[in-house]
C-alpha cells in the first residue's frame, strides 16, 4: 500500500483577517455544512481556519495544491468537536485521489491550526 502525505498550518488571525477582507471567501472555500457547524461555536475562527488548513493538506496530499481541477469545496471536512475529523471526496478532486482513502489529523495551538493528511492508495 502506498501513502502520501501533505501538511499544512495556518495562523487562525491572519486567515480571518484575510476572510474578512475578501468578498465570498468563505463561501468559495466551505460547503455550507461546514460552515454551519463552525458558526455554532462562540468563536469560529479556529474552526474555520482548521478546517482550512485540512482542505490545503489534503490537497498536497494529492499531489496538486490548489489547481488541476483540485478544488477547496470539493473536499468537505466533518467532524470535530469530540468526533474524529471526517473527508469526504467529490467531484475532480476525487477523481484525483485515485480512490485514495484519507485519513486527517487536526490541532489547534497557539493561534495556529496545523493540519496533516494521509492518503492511503489501495493495492
């Protein structure tokens, strides 16, 4: 079985400021549950921001970053608050993957997100 592997860590202020400051940025990066989920909290930011962080890792992962039809809401991050961090794949980032099985670690520390992601290739 072969593995990949991508990181990722952002800085939870700088992504707000950023997400703040750019019209629409979170609506062209989150699928609408993962946006409601993080809105639930007092604070989403750090939620946000994880997530964030877990979309770009997964998209290292791959292979691509962000481009080659690999795109941020076509990977959509469940879980969190006491469950473990789902990804589900859609689309051509999917297709990308090559049937890839993901696993995703997520940490907050300090004002930064960090996160890591472990495509599993079958056979």
């Amino acid at each position: 079985m072969a593995a990949r592997v991508g990181v990722d860590a952002v800085e939870v202020a700088e992504f707000r400021r950023i997400a703040e400051e750019t019209p629409g940025f979170c609506a062209r990066v989150f699928d609408p549950t993962e946006r409601e989920s993080c809105e639930a909290r007092a604070d989403p930011w750090p939620c946000l921001a994880a997530r964030f962080a877990a979309k770009e890792a997964v998209m290292k992962a791959i292979g691509t970053g962000w481009g080659d039809g690999v795109d941020f809401l076509d990977i959509v991050i469940a879980g969190g608050g006491g469950s473990p961090p789902d990804v589900r794949l859609q689309g051509v980032t999917a297709e990308r993957a090559g049937g890839a099985r993901v696993r995703l670690s997520i940490t907050r520390a300090g004002g930064i997100a960090i996160a890591v992601a472990l495509l599993e290739d079958e056979g």
